[in-house]
C-alpha cells in the first residue's frame, strides 16, 4: 500500500500526550470509542509522515539561552518571519522552541566570530527542523 | 500638472538635459553630534523636507511612465524637470545633511531608481545590502531614498537594521532572515528623505492595505551621491561636544562582538574628519568605548584633534 503524505498542521508532542490521557480516561471509564483511537492515528500520522520544516534562530550569543535577535520559519500555514498574530517572536527563547518540538540540527559557525576585527551575520544562529 | 498627466505634459517642462552628475555646492546643516549619529547609526531621517506641490508632481511624473518601455522602475529622465532637481535633489535640509558627509561639491544622481510596490502587497521583500556594497571606513558616497507621499506602516515602508552597515554579509547569505530585532520602520510624511550608508541592511515591509493615496502605489525613489573632494570636518562644529562621553555604541550593539561596532564608528567618524590616520585601537579600555569618564578626562587613545581642551581644527 502506498502512504499519502499528509501535510496538515503539525502535532506537537503535548497534543499527543492529552489525545493518549484522553482515551485511557475513556477506557477506564468504558466510553472510548473506534473513532477516539483513529483521531489518534491520524495525530500520529501528522506528527510522523509530515513535510520537514525549519526554523532559524539568531541569538545575542552561543548560550542557548540567550537573547533571541532573529527568528525565520518555513513551515506549511506558517509566517516565515516567526512572529506571531501580535507581531512578537513565536518563541522568546531556544528552550521554548525545543519545547514544541524543533530540534536543533546546526549550532552557530564559529568559524565566523574568530576574526577579531570584524563581525559576520546577524548573531549566532542555531537550526532546528521538526 | 493632476493625477491625469501624461508624459507628453512633462515633456513640455522638461530642460533640453539633465544634470547628471553635475557638482554643486551648499552649506552643510549637520552638526558634530548629528554626524556621529550617523555614523553610528547608518541612516538618518528628514521627514517631510520637500514641499507637497512638489511631492505631488513627483507622484503624478511616476504615474505618468508607469510601464516597463517608459522605464517605470528607473525614472531618471525624471532629472531633465527643474522643480525636480531643485525641490529634491538640491533640497536644502537633505542636501545640507549630504554635503555635511560627502564635504563640497558633491556630485547629483546620475540614475534615480523608483521602488513601485503594489498595494497590497502580502510579502516582504527579503533583507539584502545592496549589489557592490564594500565594508570600509571610507563615506565616498550616499544612497538616499524619497517618499513622494504618505507611507505609513500599513504601505509596506522600508525597514533598515542600525549599525547593519558594518555588519558583514553577502545578500544571498541574508535570504532566510526573518524579524530581526530592533529594527527601524521608515514610514514616514509625504516629502520624507532618508540617508544611509549604502550597504546598510534594508527590506521592504509587507503592504496590508489596499491602493492608497494619489498613486495608488508606494513610490520609493533612490539615488545616490559622490563625494569629490577630502574628507574634512567642515560641518557644524559644536565647541561643547564632548567626543570623550560621546557613546558609539548603537541599540543594535548586542548583535556584534562588544563595542565592535563602536570602534567601526568612531573610525568612519575619524575619517571624516580627516583624521582617519589618528585612529587607533589600542585595545582595552580605550576610545571610544570609555565613554563614563569624569571631569573631562581623555579616554585612552582619543586622537590629539579630537581631545577635550584640544586645539587642534
């Protein structure tokens, strides 16, 4: 059989986790029903069969913790400057991003802050992809 | 002239040429503080300079050769118009802030470029330095863009990241950057002139709003000038500044390695005023990132021209 891709909004893993505490309170309860166990398949399938997306994060620093100078995003439904509906950064920090599911693919190039004299690109930019 | 003028009521008041690349000379209207502003900052802002009768006939000019084989998006003929060369170009605040940076007898346009942007427009355009930026300490020359009407936040201004102009990057390195932080919006008045460093960062905003004002588009005209002479520090000189207490570092510090992007200011400032070759790094605490120090005190490294009590021009 062969997969369709299913691009829909990604899932993140938290959603995954009250769709699971949802059915086993169901279970218990002896409600939990042939479609709650499919709305989960599907959420599975999102999470795991969708398009790679990315997300570039520029930093005052190489602390994962620091400042947040610059954000991008390519992913499917979303603005690619990284702001949300208010015009604020999606995430305030590295760790927030982490939170919802981006892992980090490329820490910032070092080799761009050993020149002494001059400065190269806007901070210090890590990747994520989810 | 009316929003229905053609090209053929312009060539009617149209000068046999135009002077391109003409020297002219005028009072410069920038003071020392004003200067190093700018060299820290990398642009500077006029806000409605030119006057509306003029604004208008810039607006109905560009609607008039609004299509590809008329040349739209590089309008230069436009400098064959007197009241466009004196209005705009010879402006008196703009070119007293040009003829401050780029010393006597600077030299016009020799191409005006128009940035014709559909409203709405649901894309920004990427950020970019513009195509033969170099990274010096030199100021040989000026780009210089002119909102002929309103353009508000919602028209898709220009946005610029301060003290981008020693930043180093190639434009198609700078493809994916999204919101940056602690940039400036140049949406501004009808009339408004702004300065930059030529390879400072720049993007177009998004336009959320629909065909406004007289045009219907947002015209961003951009032109450059040349210095032809020494750099000299012939502006206004202010006797109570104090370069010492002066702080070079800009809002945008914190994207360069500490005080980094002072220094590159105080350098291009230095070279300004003609004392490019009195500018050392000593490294430490020395100028110009010192600037706390009390009671008059030379920060370490200042050149001798620019020391409290100097005497020096």
């Amino acid at each position: 059989m062969q997969l369709e891709p299913v691009f829909g909004h990604y899932v993140p893993m938290a959603t995954l986790h009250h769709q699971i505490n949802d059915c086993i309170e169901k279970l218990k309860s002896g409600q939990l029903v042939e479609d709650d166990l499919r709305a989960l398949l599907t959420s599975v399938d999102q999470r795991h069969r969708r398009k790679q997306s990315l997300l570039y994060i520029q930093t005052s620093s190489t602390r994962p913790e620091g400042e947040v100078v610059g954000m991008s995003i390519f992913e499917d439904g979303k603005d690619p400057d990284g702001i949300d509906t208010d015009g604020n950064f999606l995430y305030q920090t590295l760790e927030q991003a982490m939170d919802d599911g981006w892992r980090i693919i490329k820490f910032p190039e070092m080799v761009l802050a050993m020149d002494e004299q001059h400065n190269y690109g806007l901070g210090y930019e890590f990747i994520l992809e989810r | 002239m009316n929003s229905s003028s053609s090209a053929n009521d312009f060539e009617a008041t149209a000068a046999p040429t135009a002077p391109y690349g003409q020297t002219f000379d005028c009072q410069p209207s920038l003071t020392d503080r004003q200067v190093a502003d700018f060299c820290r900052e990398g642009y500077l802002i006029l806000p409605s300079v030119v006057p509306d009768d003029i604004n208008q006939m810039v607006v109905d000019y560009l609607d008039s050769v609004d299509d590809p084989v008329r040349q739209g998006t590089e309008p230069t003929p436009i400098m064959k118009q007197p009241w466009f060369v004196e209005g705009v170009l010879k402006n008196p605040q703009a070119v007293g802030a040009v003829r401050s940076l780029l010393g006597r007898n600077i030299t016009l346009p020799v191409i005006i470029s128009n940035h014709r942007g559909s409203l709405p427009n649901h894309s920004s355009g990427g950020w970019h330095r513009d195509g033969g930026t170099i990274y010096t300490h030199r100021l040989d020359y000026l780009q210089v863009f002119y909102y002929p009407e309103q353009c508000t936040p919602e028209m898709g201004p220009t946005e610029v990241l301060p003290g981008s102009h020693f930043l180093r990057a190639k434009a198609n390195m700078m493809a994916h950057y999204g919101k940056i932080d602690r940039t400036v919006s140049t949406a501004a008045p009808a009339g408004s002139i702004f300065l930059t460093v030529y390879g400072i960062w720049h993007r177009r905003t998004r336009a959320t709003v629909g065909p406004t004002g007289r045009s219907k588009f947002r015209n961003l005209l951009k032109y450059n000038y040349w210095r032809t002479t020494e750099p000299t520090r012939d502006w206004i000189i202010d006797p109570q500044f104090d370069f010492n207490s002066f702080h070079f570092i800009t809002s945008t510090g914190v994207y360069f390695e500490q005080f980094q992007n002072a220094f590159d200011a105080a350098h291009l400032f230095c070279w300004l005023c003609g004392i490019g070759d009195q500018f050392q790094r000593l490294g430490g605490q020395c100028w110009p990132i010192t600037s706390t120090v009390r009671d008059g005190t030379n920060q370490m490294g200042i050149p001798p021209a620019l020391r409290t009590g100097s005497t020096e021009d």
